[in-house]
C-alpha cells in the first residue's frame, strides 16, 4: 500500500479562513467517515467559530505573528497509534508580506483507503487554493519535490501529481491555459479557477510503469524536467 | 518492596549515588559500536593542546596544558615502560627502579594524581582538589544519612501535606547543585583553553538550558559542550533575531536532529498518528523567517530524510540533508 498526502496551497490572506476550515471539515467527515476530529491531546475538538478562533489566537507565535499558525488535527485519537489515523495538517493565518503560504493538507496513512477524488475537488472549491494535489510519497520522494520547490518559488508546480490542480496564475507560469488543455493525461478539464489534470483513472501509483511513463510525459510537456538534480548544498 | 511511584522517587533520592537513570547521567553515554573507542590518538592531543596554547594566556591553564600535553601525548608515549612506571610511581628509593605502588604507603584508590604527578602541584589544582574532597565528604555524609533512613524501612504513600512536602530535595539538591557547579566551572576552563572561539556571524551564542533529549548528539555535532549545574543541562546554541540554532558555520545556520526512528514506519515514512510535526513545522517557519535568507540546514538521520521532508512540508528556505 502507498500513502497519499492530499495538499493545498492557498496565498497568505492574513486571517485564518475559519469559515473555509468549518466547511472543509464537515465535508472531511463524510469523506473519512469519522464523527470526531481529534486535537494532539486525543480529545475530540468542538467544530465551532469561537473555537477555532480561541485555538489559532493561542498558537499565534509572539515573536513573529505574520508566519501563521500550525495544528494537526486527527481522525482518530492519535494516544490510540493507529495507522488509519488520517491527520489533517493546517497552517493559516499567514500575513500576505510574508513567503509562506497558507496549506490544508491531509496526511492518509497507508492502511487507510483513500476516499472517492469527488471530495477533493468540492474541498478545492472551498479553498481556491492557487494549487492542490493528491501525491504519493514514494513518487514525491523518487522526483525529489520537496527540494525542487525550494529552488523555484511557489508560481509554479515542482512536477505533476496523479490529480493536480493549478489555478490561472499558474497555469500562465507553465504555458497557458491552451497548452494546459492539450496535456497528454487521462483528463484534462477547467475546473473552479483553474485546470484539473488526472494522469490516470483513479490513484497514481508509483509501482506502475505506465503511471511514470504518463507522469514522465506530462511533466515534459510543461517543461518540468523529469531527470533533476539538487544544487550541490556545502554542509 | 518498592511497589509505588512515590517509594521509587523516595529510595533513588535517599541514594543519590544509584540513580543512573537521572538527569543528564546518561548524557554521552552510548552504546558502542564495532571498532569504536573512547580513546584519543596521543597526536591529536598534541595537536589540540598546540593549538590552544597559541591563543591561552593564563598562566595556570598554560601550565594545566602543557601537562595534558605531557601525559597524555606523544611525549609519554614515546617513554619506556621503566621510565613510564619511574614517572608515575617516582624513584624514592634511588635504587633506579621505580618503587611499587604498595611501599608508597598512601591510597592510590582515592588520590586523584600519583606521587610526582606536576599537576598535583599547581595551585588551580590544589584548589579545586581542596572543593572536590569536600563535596566527596558532603556526599559520604548523605550517603551514611540515607543508609540510616533506609533502616528504618520504606516510607508509605503520601498521605499529609507534610509528606508531599519534598523536604528531602533540600539535602539532595545541594549536593548536585555543588558538584555540579565545580564540575562545569573546572570542565568550562579546560574547554574554552582548547576549544576554539565560536563562529562569529549575524547572531550571538547564548547558552540555554536543554533537556537530555538528543542532547549528546547536539553536543557532538556542534562540538559545544553540555555543562552540568544544579541538577539542569546547558549548551551553547546560536541564536539570530530571537531564534536559536544549534551551529552556525560556514556562513550557515544548522539544526541537528538526533534520531527520530521510533515516529517513522517501515517505509521512513512519518507515521500518521504523531502529534508533533506541525512544531517541525513550526519550528522550520520561525527559523527561516529568523534567518532572512541566511541557509538554514537540517542535518537528519540519513534515513529520516524523507520523513523530515512530510513533517517540514512547504517551508521555502530549509534544506534537509542526511
């Protein structure tokens, strides 16, 4: 089994998107089948305005208040260690001057099964994040995504997931929205503000040469090199 | 039989010298590989001492270095086995041979340097021998103190506000606070003589007080010492516009993280029940936006790489290497 990080980028806005979070979680439950959402303290959170406020309020960082605030919350209480915990991993509230962004990924381990792609697209239009996608850690891991970001700012994707979102501005970084559209993938579609692409019908999987083979093709038609190496770093 | 918690805490603090497992006892200690040692090459010595004699001007730590040098370098090394055993035992009797430690007449268990040694001599010495004999005194005296108490048999829970009254913290907790003030004022002087000045740069080393937790593998990546006082550990860390690092070198701000093995599945994935990588996180923010555009490297186990990278996310400006 793989386990699949579902990822979305939003711009900094400077406020914590509460309304968004409130909306996003009770379409998670449904997706995950989970009546509770756990806090790190195993105790399950109330789900309201004021709550969360008091929550984000409290983990605002003294020294500098515009990176933003972190929590991970869970399906399952995590004192339990269970690897169907699915953790859904925020960061928000980030001051628009700053060059973090806002995330709201959802971290789903490997025996939990992924559910159907429908709520990531309605989770995208909550959102509108300038990117979302579904990524398979081993595939991350192989195409080195995390350290290709690093290299580039965030106006562009660092390679191309099974199930990607790009909104227009970066969709005009890699070629427009006409060259977006002829992308050789399973589906090809406007989607919310931007392009959805699905290399293949349902989950991508990394042990699939023919998955890679359409990844490697994808990526080469938005000129995102297949074979990369990082920078040398003197350490 | 000890059979609660408060019987457990109540018998390691009547008897200080069998509690191993107490903060920081078991800093530095690991467990040794194949082929691995403790010991220190009598060349490396030599180098060391050289080169902090270049930039030492106190007379005693010139005097404390040039002994190191001796007795633990080359030069001795370099000695016969007879001149080796004359050096340290002496040659009292004239007779050529150096003299048994048995006719020496004094206890070579307890005497911290042998007849002849230079550096029982010296007065920095003399001193902190003169400390160090009456801490050892202060501690007999515990010992005999709480092997008295122990006759009296094992305490039962708590159950007034007179027996949770950590009354015997107020005994123990001098003795530590002694040693450990003498220990880290002695180990401090010898340390900042062959140790080389921090790095200069945009931030300041401040020295902080950490838990036992990858504290030795801090200590031994950033080659700061961990000092000992009062019972609390201490390290050197490098601290930019309110944030702390642990190194700074080469223009580079650094974070050490020791191994995390126990948070990772079979594929070094992180497991997705850990509660704390959004601190990674949150820590991998604050540095970066303390560095302002200083790198930023976080040196992690070479199999945890992967994982780091889930934890830390999109954090432009940290770079995760093994």
């Amino acid at each position: 089994m793989n386990s699949y990080l579902f990822s979305q980028n939003c711009r900094p806005r400077g406020d914590f998107r509460i309304d968004e979070i409130l909306e996003y979680f009770d379409l998670m439950k449904e997706a995950f089948r989970c009546s509770e959402i756990y806090g790190s303290n195993s105790k399950p959170l109330e789900l309201t305005r004021e709550n969360l406020e008091r929550i984000f309020r409290k983990k605002i960082d003294k020294l500098f208040p515009g990176i933003g605030v972190n929590v991970d919350w869970f399906s399952i209480p995590p004192r339990k260690r269970d690897d169907n915990t699915v953790r859904f991993e925020i960061h928000t509230g980030t001051f628009p001057d700053e060059v973090f962004i806002d995330t709201y990924d959802i971290s789903i381990g490997e025996a939990k099964k992924v559910p159907d792609l429908s709520y990531f697209e309605k989770s995208i239009q909550i959102f509108e994040p300038f990117e979302a996608y579904l990524g398979e850690s081993e595939n991350e891991y192989a195409l080195d995504s995390y350290n290709r970001q690093q290299e580039i700012p965030f106006d562009r994707p660092a390679i191309i997931r099974g199930f990607h979102y790009m909104d227009e501005s970066l969709i005009r970084n890699i070629g427009g929205m006409k060259h977006c559209l002829k992308a050789p993938a399973w589906k090809v579609e406007r989607f919310c503000k931007g392009v959805l692409i699905e290399l293949v019908p349902g989950l991508f999987d990394h042990e699939n040469p023919e998955h890679l083979k359409i990844q490697q093709e994808a990526m080469e038609h938005f000129g995102i090199p297949v074979v990369w190496t990082a920078p040398e770093i003197d350490y | 039989m000890i059979e609660t918690e408060a019987q457990r805490r109540w018998w390691f603090a009547t008897h200080p010298e069998l509690s191993g497992g107490r903060r920081g006892d078991r800093v530095g200690k690991h467990k040794k590989g194949k082929g691995e040692s403790d010991e220190v090459s009598p060349e490396v010595v030599d180098a060391y001492v050289e080169q902090a004699l270049e930039h030492e001007t106190d007379d005693v730590v010139i005097e404390m270095l040039k002994r190191t040098k001796f007795w633990f370098g080359s030069e001795f090394d370099s000695k016969t086995a007879e001149e080796q055993r004359a050096l340290l035992w002496g040659d009292d009797d004239g007779d050529g041979s150096p003299d048994e430690p048995a006719n020496k007449g004094g206890n070579h268990q307890t005497s911290r340097a042998p007849k002849g040694h230079p550096a029982a001599s010296k007065a920095g010495y003399t001193q902190y021998e003169d400390v160090l004999d009456r801490v050892e005194d202060y501690q007999q005296e515990i010992f005999e103190r709480a092997i008295e108490q122990d006759k009296k048999g094992l305490e039962p829970d708590p159950h007034t506000f007179l027996d949770l009254f950590p009354w015997r913290r107020l005994v123990t907790s001098p003795v530590g606070f002694v040693r450990g003030l003498v220990r880290g004022a002695a180990r401090g002087t010898v340390v900042h003589a062959v140790k080389k000045a921090g790095s200069k740069g945009p931030g300041t080393w401040v020295e902080v007080p950490r838990g036992p937790n990858g504290m030795a593998h801090q200590s031994k990546m950033s080659g700061q010492q961990i000092r000992e006082s009062g019972g609390r550990l201490y390290i050197k860390e490098y601290e930019v516009n309110g944030v702390k690092f642990d190194d700074y070198k080469n223009g580079k701000l650094y974070e050490y993280k020791g191994p995390h093995g126990h948070l990772f599945d079979k594929n070094n994935d992180l497991r997705p029940w850990v509660k704390d990588p959004g601190e990674m996180r949150k820590q991998a923010v604050r540095q970066a936006k303390a560095a302002k555009g200083i790198p930023v490297i976080w040196r992690v186990g070479a199999h945890q790489v992967k994982a780091f990278k889930n934890a830390v996310g999109k954090v432009r400006g940290v770079e995760i290497v093994p």
